[in-house]
C-alpha cells in the first residue's frame, strides 16, 4: 500500500513540476498579476502595467520633447535604475536644450565608447529624493545622483537649476520631474 501512494505522489509531482516549467517562445517565464506581465530577467523597466501612474522612464518616452534624452538614457544604460521605485527628482533637458549643445557634442557622448562620461552627465540630472517645485527654494543646493551638486534660484516663482529655466513639472510614480531649458554639465 506504501509504495502504491509513493507513486502516486511521484507521478502528481511530475505533472505539477512540468506544468510548472513552462515557458513562452523566448524562453522568459511571464508572471501575470491582475492586468500586469513582467518579464522575469529584463529589470524593472520591462514591466508591463498599464493601470499605474507612469514612472519617470515611462513619462518621458510619452513625451515628443524628451526623445533625445530617452535616447540617451538607453545609451547610459540607465534605463532601469530610473524605472526602479526611487524616488527621484528629474531635471530633464528637452529636445532643444540637447540642441544648444555644441556640435557633435551630443553624437560623440552617444558613442559606446563614451558611455560612462555620458551616464556622468545625466546623473547630474538626477536627484535622490522628491523634490517638488515649492521645496526649490532660493539658494538652495542639491546633491546629484553623480556626487556633484546644484545651485537651485527661486526668483518670483520663476525656478531655476544652474540657470537652467523649470518650464514645467510632472508627477510620476517614482518621482517628479522638472523640465529644464538647458542640459546641465557636471564640473
């Protein structure tokens, strides 16, 4: 009697364990939680959820004025850690502030080789904390992501970041983001 429940037992783990490791054609194991699919292997930006605020990544990917910095943050490889849960403060360069670089700045900073002087500039972007537009205040200095530090001026409500003009704030939901008229440059 003994052994004919040992099989038994040996033939359901058998079933269980195969249903178990199925896979889909690529080979990653998706996970499915009430509308929402990851990818086990891809980090925190591969995740699928279509209900929640958007994060940072996400929010700027939406945004016709920030393709050359999502651009560039896919070159940094940083796509990841800024989808991660944070929080973070973004002052994010529009189209137009990569556009007053000088010449070929830009294409030489997108170059693979280069891409660690680059992941530096853009964490100078990036600060460890939610920062939102009434917690600029005048002569404050913030600390980057980078090490670095930056000098924030609130004159009459009109904010800015070494300089760098605030056009708008967005919530999202690892943090906020500021736009900025300008691509701040680490010293």
């Amino acid at each position: 009697m003994k052994m004919k429940n040992l099989t038994n037992l040996f033939w359901l783990f058998l079933i269980v364990f195969s249903m178990c490791s199925c896979t889909n054609s690529s080979g990653d194991a998706p996970v499915q939680n009430a509308g929402k699919t990851a990818v086990m292997d891809g980090g925190q930006s591969t995740v699928k959820d279509e209900e929640s605020q958007k994060d940072i990544v996400k929010v700027a990917m939406g945004s016709a004025d920030h393709s050359t910095l999502v651009k560039a943050v896919a070159a940094a490889d940083l796509v990841n850690s800024l989808s991660n849960a944070g929080p973070f403060t973004v002052f994010a360069p529009t189209n137009a502030a990569f556009d007053k670089l000088p010449a070929g700045t830009l294409d030489n900073l997108l170059k693979p080789e280069q891409k660690d002087a680059l992941a530096n500039i853009l964490e100078y972007h990036v600060a460890l904390a939610v920062f939102k537009p009434d917690m600029l205040e005048d002569g404050k200095i913030l600390s980057m992501a980078n090490g670095g530090n930056v000098n924030i001026s609130n004159k009459d409500g009109k904010i800015t970041v070494n300089g760098a003009n605030v056009l708008a704030t967005v919530p999202a939901s690892n943090g906020i983001i500021h736009v900025i008229d300008a691509v701040l440059l680490p010293e």
